[in-house]
C-alpha cells in the first residue's frame, strides 16, 4: 500500500546556541543530553529520521516543545537543520541554494500554519492567489486558479473578504486554499487546527478528510491533539524532547507503544475506531478455509464489530476479502481489547 | 538640637550605614571627599581650562577646512556641497511654484514631465502589471531628461558658478513642445501658483475622504484661518518646505530602516547613531548645516530631512520585526525571494505602523521647519520669531495660532489616514461615486478655482480688503495683550522676582557650585548600584568626555539646573493628572485630548506664552519647558496604572484595601517602573527645549549652540549639542536599565 518515499530525512538534528555546528562536531555528531545543558545549548530537534511515502498522511505528534514544528521548518527549510540529510523527490534539498530552495517552495511545497499567516492587506482572492503572483503568473490566470480553490474550501462569494472580516474558521479556509493553489506535491500543514474551537475543529477534521480524498497528497501534519492524530493520520510519529519516540500506525501504537510517554496518550484512546478485527481475533490453526455462512471482515475496526461480538454467543469468525476464514474473536477477547486490558 | 533615638536603633542606623554596600553611605563618604578635594583644589570644582580637549577647535578647524580646502580627487567639497544643495533645490523650487510663486510656462516643464510620466504608469499600472508601469514611467523620464539634459547643465553650472559645458540653445527637444504650445501658441506665458481656495478645498476633500464630514469641517476652518488673516503666502512658504522635506526624510528612513533589519553590522553602526540624534537638541543640527551650506530655504531643507528621519526608521525597524512569524513564513513558503518577502509581505503588513512612524517625520518637520527661521527659512516661524524679538505679541499671538493650527491640521489628516489606509474593506458594495467622488471634486475645484483667477484676483489670494483679520487687528490685540500683561506684571512681577530672587537664583547658585568630582562620582555609584559595571562605564566616560571638552563647567551644571528644576514641577504636575485619569474616564477623555494637542505643537510655540507671562528669565525659560514636557509624565503614569492587571486591583479589593491603601501599596509599586519611563521622556524633552529658550536667556549648553549660530562656529554648536545628547543619553540609560531590572522583578513584561 506505501508509495514510493517522497521524503527521507535521515539523523536531523538541530541546535540552538552560539556555534551550533561546532559543538556537533565536538560531540561527533551526537551529543548526549548531559553535554547540551553542561555547554549551554538547546537541542530542539535530536537524532530524528523517518520516511515519508507518497501518499500518505504522516502525523508527527507532540506537546509543545517536544520539537515538532521545527522538524516540519527543517524539512521546508525555514529554518536550517544543523546536521543531518533530508532526501526530497529523490534530492539532497540541504544542498539546494536559495534560488533552487524558492522554485521548490513554488511548485513542489504548499503549507498551512497555526495562526493562518495570512496577509492582513489583501482579500481572500488575492491572498489565495498570492503564491501564483510571485511566480509572475498573469493576472486574468492566477485569479481563476485562485477562484477554484476558493470554490474547493467552501469560500465562494467571500472572494472579496479581508481576513479580518472572517472568523477562524474562514480564515483557515482562506489558508488552505492559498496552500493548494500551487498544486504542491507535498502538503505541509502546521496544526492548522489547533487555534479553533472544537466545534469548528472537528468540522475542519472532516473537511480535511474531504479534501483529501479528493487530492491524494502527500501530507506531513503537525499536532499536539492526539485524537486529532489517530483521527486523520496513516501513520503517526510521537515526538518528546526533540527526539522521535515512535513512528507507527495508530493501530500498531495503541496496540503496542514503545514507552511509558506513548502509553500515557494511548491509554484513553477510542480503541474500537481504530484496532481492527484482525489485530485481536484468535488465529486459526491451518491453511485459511473457506467460510460457512457469515463473518465480520478482518479490516473492521472493532467498534463496529463489538455488538455483533458481544451479542453472539460462540466465538465469531473473521473473514478475508475472499472470504477465507481467518480465525474468530470470542465474547471475552472483545471486552478486553475494548477496554484495554491486558493479556493481548 | 537633638533627637532622641533608641540607642539599639542608633546601633542598627550606624550599622547599616557601615555595611559596605549601603549606598548612603557610599555616597555621604564620596561627597565628602570631593568637596573637601574642592576646597584644598580648585580644579576639582571647575575643570581646568589648560586641561580642555580643544575639540570645539579642532571641530570648528575641520569644518572650516571641508569648506575651504577639502577635496575629493575630482571636485571639492564645496562642489559637492553645491550639487547636494542644487538637486534639492529643484523639487523645492517646483513646490515653491506650486504653493506660492508664480513662473513662466517653461518653468513647469519638468513638473508636467512628472506627472505625465506618472499619469502613464498609473494608466499601465491598471491595464498591466507594476513592473511594466514603473519601466514605463521611468523610460519616459529618461527620454525627457537626456532631452532636456543641456539645460540641467546649464542651471547645474550656474549653481556652481563655473562656465555652462554646453550651449543649450542648440538643442531644443521635444521635452520643450509642452511649453512651446502653451507660451507661444496659446498665449498662457505665466503660471499662477495654486489658488487659495482650492487648497483650502483640497484639504478639506482629502479631509472628507479620510475622516468624514466632521474633520473636514475642522480641516476647513483652520485652513481658512490661514487665509482669512492674510498669513497665507507665509504659511505656504512654511508648507512648501513640509512638502519636499517629508518624501525624503520618509524615504530616507525607510531605506535605513529596513537595512538596519537586514545587516547586523549596520544595525550596530546604525542604533546608537539615532540614539544621538534623537537626543541631540534641534538647534544642533542647524549649526554644521549652516556652515556647509551657508543660510536659506535649501539648508533648512536638508537639517529638517536630517532632524526628521529618525522616527521614520525607528517605526520601519519595529514594524518590520513585530510583523508575525507566520506571516514571515507563509511568505517564504509561497515561494517569495527576499525583495518579494520586504515588498509583498513585511512592508505591507506593517502599514499601521509605518503610516505612524509617516505622521511623526511630518510632525518633525513642521516643528523644524519653524525653528529653521533661525537660519533665514522663510514662513510662518521667520515672521513669529521676529514678531517676538520685537515683542508684539499680537502679531505673535496670531503667527503662533496659525503654526499650531496647521500642526493640528497635518497631525489629524495623517493620523485619520493611518486609520483608514489600514483598514481594508472589501469595495464591491461601494459605486463609482464613492470610489472616485474625491477626486473629480478636488479637480472640479482645481479647474473652477484656476479659471476663476482670471476674473477675480481673490481667488488666487484675498486681498487686503477681504482679509477678516486685518495687521490693524494685530495692532489692536497687540495692545491689548500688551495693556493686560501691563496689568498683570504688575502682579506677576513681585511673584516672579519673588521665586526668581528666593528660590531660583539660590538653587542655580547651589548647582552651579558644585564640583564636577562630585557630580562624577556621585553618578558613577549610582550606575553601579543600578545597571552594574557597563553603565557605569557608559554614564560616566559620557559625562567625562562632556567635563573635558566643555571648557566651562558651569553650562552643563547650568542645563542642570533648568532640566531638573522644570521635570521635577512636571512630575509634580503630571503624575497626579495622570493617577486621577486613571481613576476617572471622564478625566481622561479630557487630560488625553489636551496631551495629543500639545504634543503636536512644534516646540517653538511655547515660548509664546512663557514670553507674554513673564518677558524673559529663569522664571520664563523654565515655564516655557513645563507644558511641553510633562505630556509624557501624564501619559506613562496613565498607562502604566491603566496596565495593571485587572486582577491584581481586584485582589487587593477583596483584600479591604481602601482606595489610598490601592494607590500607595499596591498600584503605584507596580506601576512605579512604567512612570520613571515617562519621568525619563520627560527628562529628554525638558533637555531639548532647554536649547530652543536660549532664545530668552540662560546661561547653559543650549545658549552656546544659539550663539554659535550667527558666528558660524560649528565646533562650538556641535560640541554643546553633543554634550546636552550625552546628558540626555545618561539619564536615558540610568532609569531605563533601572526600569528595565524592576520590571522583571515584578514580572510585568
């Protein structure tokens, strides 16, 4: 199901403090906590690397200064990593210069930020039109892209707006739009929802699943809500201290995270939305048979399955998409995978 | 006479007085010290004058050299002094025709060019894109300059007073036909400058457009006033000036600002420098500026553009940076270049503050191009200072109305402005009227008004018989303020010689005796104790280098003397109007109006009154400081009670304070920090009028700039200017740091 790898960021790591690049090369490259705070130094990004395949939705997930945001900057180069190798479509992008950085961040790279950045001065129209404007594209054309993206977010007839006069939500309309306007091939969204009010956040959650199932990005998304996280993401990466904890899907994290830190989010998570059948069902000894009569599909997420199971009184069985059983879920394996108690 | 106290308590006072670091007796020992060192040697209490660093000389020596001698390989200074003065000459002699000279057609040959060129590129602007206009507009200009090129020769080698490289007669080009067809063809051989009433009206319209009906009404009168009391040529000689210095100033501003933002080394080169500029006293920069460029309107011009720049740049500098880092970044991520990001994003998104930093260069420059009088400038401020030297203080009375209602006027316009520029509404509701309405109204009375002209000279400028207040008025209310101040001196005098003979004279006394050691040390402990080793160092090589090259001690204890005497009256003054603002609204709405009046008034002004009420003197030179310099004692006692948070009043509420336990335990200690801020403005604007009353006397730092001023002795100006900055820098620097530290012990931000 992976694509290809869009993105490959291998050991990033980034520092702040007076020479940066000559502490590391003190350190060999990988200085230990003890040494950041003896020398002074703050390590805001340590030792990270993951793959971002085309396609997907990776969630990098985190509390505030766990590190997060600057990954996402280092990857777009807002803000340079100190060390480390960031592979984009197959190029080294730390090598690229200015110039070469600008034409990416044009055509390849669209972002979405916290606190929407938009531009006080111009209306939506033009705000959204404003990444098409830089590139010298001519009036009469950037304006009707700009107008179908307006269309696409649910913002028609507000073309004329200064953001202003828009509430958040809006507003973050306004943002992404501006941000798909470019057609980017890699989709950067900052906790683009975390400014809202949950009511609207959830309604933007939907949106953005909407979305993007209409466009198929590639799609990095930074949050510090965990729900938001198994809610929109194929995989999620935990970040805590600049370093990244675990990288899996939420499945796989819920069912199996690395740490205490990870449990502590895991613990309350809606397990029925998102471990499936297959994960807790009693494998059948055997080659795989072919069913008789009715199963629950080994794709189902529990909670959709849990009534079934809970009101059957033998063991139900789970299928395949061809219809081979592949083993069952008892009454009992049902109530403890839903409430998370041990012995999965 | 003794007085009892417990012997324990005698025991902890000597204590405490002995501990090492107790600052009363550091400086109770350091005081003694130094006068004692007074008494046995002179030179402790006076500097020596063998020991003074001729800086004034060699100052006065190099400027004299720059003048005379200095060449840079190719040209002299004095010719490129010449050229400076030459090119800005040219836009302020198309402002001067404009506003109130009449010239011949020709003369307006380059004005037409500009404003075709712009008409072209607004026209481009719309149909096309930017670039393309602006490279349209600027072709345009270069044809018509390389066309007309022999000309500028010629006017350039008259400035300079050497023989024209080419023979202009020669060469008449197409940027001459404009003039041709209208002097030879049609007949029209002069132009009249703008009349009158369109400008009255103009105003009035702009007025309209930014702020409604209500501030044009009051736009309207206070422009009529100018016309109706016959001041209007001085005042547009005073406007003309406004008008070509304040583009250059802002653009000066910009640029260095946004350098600043972008170099780290200039930044460096460049802060400190405003620091001193913005400290350095008006007079002080007319001084080196006469001596380069001798007496006049374009020497006014360039010390207004260089006075005026400052707060251009300090608002470029603090918009760009507060401009948020999401904006920033989305900028960057839209794929703008560096030149996009500056132009697109970060200029723009800081408008408000850029359209304020716009409205104090204007403010500025009205408030310099008064005082420039003292250089030869002509306008309102020439006819007012003279006025005042002769003491008809009607005549005074009204120049001085019409300098402060145009303040009022240009601080309200731009202001209005500000608020409406960077307030975008989205215009598809509005209709063809609204959009351009202002417009065709203001060229409806431009057209009606020039052609009126030539049917009724009163249209271009009232005459003598319309004027509704004629100079027989001023004669009148001279005599009558002169019959009411009569009146009054009969009062005032014993109170005047009263405070002047028992109180000023013996407090100038007690500062003019004391010793410059003294003063040193005493304000080496008290940097210690307040910002450590740096300011020490800072405060007192500053205060050192104003002992040694002064030559006399007694003008900066002199600057002294008036300084603290008027801030103390101020914060007497200011910081209970500014408390009972705080507790009152209504209070405030009132006390907030006068101070944004008075603040807007250029400096000269307030001599005015100073010289009605007491003539000259200590008496007058300190009350001319004290309106313009409490303004900031009000306003930071308001804000700092005001910013408060609501919850710390509310605590001490429910604690069962009452209101003075509110005042005294609890606002005033959080608020002491933000207060000390405006006693330190307050500081700063008390130094910078002190030089403008030299005008009525005094014996201080700013008396030498004024007297070095018909001498043209620029080390002695420039040197006294300095050494007020450098009193102003230290006191800025003592209560800031201070400020600065208590803010953070209180966690306030």
């Amino acid at each position: 199901m992976p694509g290809d790898v869009k993105i490959s960021c291998r050991n990033i790591w980034k520092v702040f403090g007076d020479d940066p690049k000559g502490f590391m090369t003190a350190h060999n490259g990988s200085p230990s906590s003890e040494a950041l705070a003896a020398e002074g130094y703050i390590g805001a990004v340590r030792d990270v690397s993951f793959d971002v395949h085309a396609g997907e939705i990776l969630i990098i997930m985190g509390l505030s200064g766990s590190g997060k945001s600057t990954v996402i900057r280092c990857i777009t180069r807002l803000n340079d990593p100190t060390t480390g190798e960031i592979i984009f479509d197959g190029r080294d992008i730390l090598a690229a210069n200015d110039q070469e950085m600008i034409e990416l961040r044009r055509h390849k790279m669209g972002m979405v930020f916290q606190n929407f950045g938009l531009l006080p001065h111009r209306n939506v129209l033009s705000n959204v039109a404003f990444p098409l404007e830089v590139q010298g594209i001519e009036r009469g054309q950037r304006e009707a892209r700009a107008r179908e993206m307006i269309e696409l977010v649910g913002l028609g007839g507000r073309e004329e707006y200064f953001p202003r006069e828009l509430s958040g939500g809006q507003q973050q309309r306004v943002g992404i739009a501006r941000s798909l306007a470019v057609e980017p091939d890699v989709w950067f969204l900052d906790e683009p929802f975390s400014a809202l009010d949950p009511l609207i956040r959830a309604e933007m959650q939907d949106e953005f699943i909407r979305l993007q199932k209409l466009l198929k990005k590639t799609i990095v998304f930074i949050t510090h809500d965990f729900e938001e996280a198994i809610k929109l993401a194929d995989r999620i990466g935990i970040m805590k201290d600049g370093r990244l904890v675990q990288l899996s899907t939420p499945e796989e994290m819920v069912l199996n995270p690395a740490d205490e830190y990870v449990t502590r989010f895991t613990e309350n998570a809606p397990r029925g939305r998102i471990v499936s059948a297959r994960a807790i069902m009693e494998r059948a000894k055997g080659k795989p048979k072919k069913a008789n009569g009715a199963g629950v599909p080994a794709d189902a997420k529990i909670g959709e399955i849990a009534e079934q199971v809970l009101n059957s009184s033998k063991p139900v069985t789970v299928v395949d998409e061809n219809g081979f059983a592949l083993g069952a879920i008892s009454r009992e394996r049902m109530a403890s995978a839903l409430f998370a108690r041990d012995g999965l | 006479m003794t007085i009892a106290v417990p012997a324990s308590d005698r025991k902890d006072l000597a204590r405490h007085l002995l501990r090492s670091d107790s600052i009363v007796a550091q400086l109770l020992v350091v005081i003694a010290l130094t006068i004692g060192l007074a008494l046995i040697w002179d030179g402790a209490g006076q500097w020596p004058e063998a020991w003074t660093i001729p800086v004034k000389q060699w100052l006065s020596d190099l400027f004299r050299w720059l003048d005379k001698e200095a060449t840079l390989g190719l040209f002299t200074v004095k010719e490129l002094t010449r050229t400076i003065a030459w090119v800005l000459k040219q836009p302020l002699i198309w402002s001067e025709f404009l506003l109130w000279k009449s010239a011949r057609v020709y003369k307006y040959l380059p004005i037409f060019w500009i404003f075709f060129a712009c008409a072209v590129g607004f026209v481009v602007a719309r149909r096309r894109d930017m670039k393309t206009a602006i490279l349209s507009s600027l072709a345009i200009l270069a044809v018509v300059t390389i066309d007309g090129f022999p000309f500028i020769l010629e006017s350039l080698a008259k400035a300079l007073k050497t023989e024209p490289w080419v023979e202009p007669a020669a060469l008449v080009g197409i940027s001459q036909v404009p003039g041709y067809l209208l002097a030879d063809v049609l007949g029209f051989r002069e132009v009249k400058y703008v009349p009158w009433i369109a400008v009255v009206l103009g105003f009035g319209i702009f007025a309209h457009w930014v702020g409604g009906w209500r501030l044009a009404t009051v736009v309207v009168l206070c422009m009529g006033y100018l016309a109706v009391t016959g001041l209007w040529r001085e005042s547009m000689k005073t406007f003309s000036l406004v008008v070509v210095a304040v583009p250059f100033s802002a653009a000066l501003g910009l640029w260095l600002g946004i350098w600043v933002t972008r170099s780290e080394r200039a930044a460096a080169i460049i802060t400190p420098m405003f620091d001193l500029m913005q400290a350095t006293p008006h007079l002080a920069y007319l001084v080196p500026v006469v001596v380069m460029f001798g007496a006049g309107q374009v020497p006014a011009l360039i010390a207004t553009m260089i006075f005026a720049m400052p707060p251009m740049a300090r608002c470029t500098i603090l918009g760009i940076q507060t401009v948020p880092s999401d904006v920033v970044e989305s900028g960057r991520m839209s794929g703008c270049t560096p030149r996009q990001l500056l132009w697109k994003v970060q200029l723009p998104a800081s408008e408000k503050t850029l359209l304020l930093g716009l409205n104090q260069v204007i403010m500025q420059t009205l408030a310099m191009v008064v005082i420039c009088s003292l250089v030869g400038a002509q306008g309102l401020g020439h006819k007012l200072l003279f006025s005042l030297q002769q003491l008809k203080l009607g005549f005074a009375t009204m120049q001085g109305i019409a300098i402060v209602l145009m303040a009022v006027v240009l601080d309200r316009l731009t202001q209005a402005y500000a608020n409406k520029a960077s307030t975008h509404v989205h215009a598809d509701e509005q209709s063809y009227l609204e959009r351009h309405g202002h417009l065709i109204a203001f060229f409806a009375v431009l057209i009606i008004s020039t052609i009126a002209v030539f049917y009724l000279r009163d249209v271009s400028i009232l005459s003598r018989k319309y004027l509704w207040v004629t100079s027989k008025d001023a004669l009148e209310l001279d005599k009558v303020i002169k019959a009411i101040t009569f009146e009054m001196i009969d009062y005032i005098k014993p109170v005047r010689d009263f405070i002047t003979v028992y109180m000023l004279i013996p407090m100038r006394n007690m500062y003019q005796a004391l010793p410059w050691s003294l003063v040193l040390a005493v304000l080496a402990i008290v940097s210690h104790r307040m910002g450590g080793c740096k300011l020490t160092a800072i405060t007192v090589s500053l205060l050192f280098f104003v002992i040694v090259t002064i030559g006399n001690w007694e003008f900066a204890t002199t600057t002294f003397y008036f300084v603290s005497t008027a801030a103390v009256i101020c914060v007497l003054i200011g910081v209970p109007l500014g408390l009972w603002s705080a507790r009152s609204e209504r209070v405030a709405k009132v006390v907030m109006l006068v101070c944004d009046t008075l603040q807007t008034f250029p400096s000269f002004i307030y001599l005015l009154p100073a010289i009605m009420l007491f003539r000259v003197g200590e008496l007058a030179i300190i009350f001319a400081i004290i309106p313009y310099a409490t303004v900031p004692a009000i306003r930071f006692t308001y804000l700092g009670i005001k910013r408060i948070p609501p919850v710390t009043i509310e605590a001490a509420r429910m604690n069962g304070a009452t209101a003075w336990q509110r005042l005294w335990k609890v606002e005033l200690p959080v608020a002491i920090p933000e207060i000390m801020l405006g006693v330190n403005q307050t500081i700063m604007m008390a130094l910078a009028m002190t030089a403008i009353t030299a005008l009525i006397g005094g014996q201080d730092l700013g008396q030498e700039i004024y007297r070095a001023l018909p001498t043209s002795d620029a080390g002695r100006g420039v040197m006294a200017g300095l050494g007020i900055a450098s009193l102003g820098i230290i006191a800025d620097r003592l209560i800031n740091s201070w400020a600065v530290k208590r803010k953070r012990e209180l966690g306030v931000g």
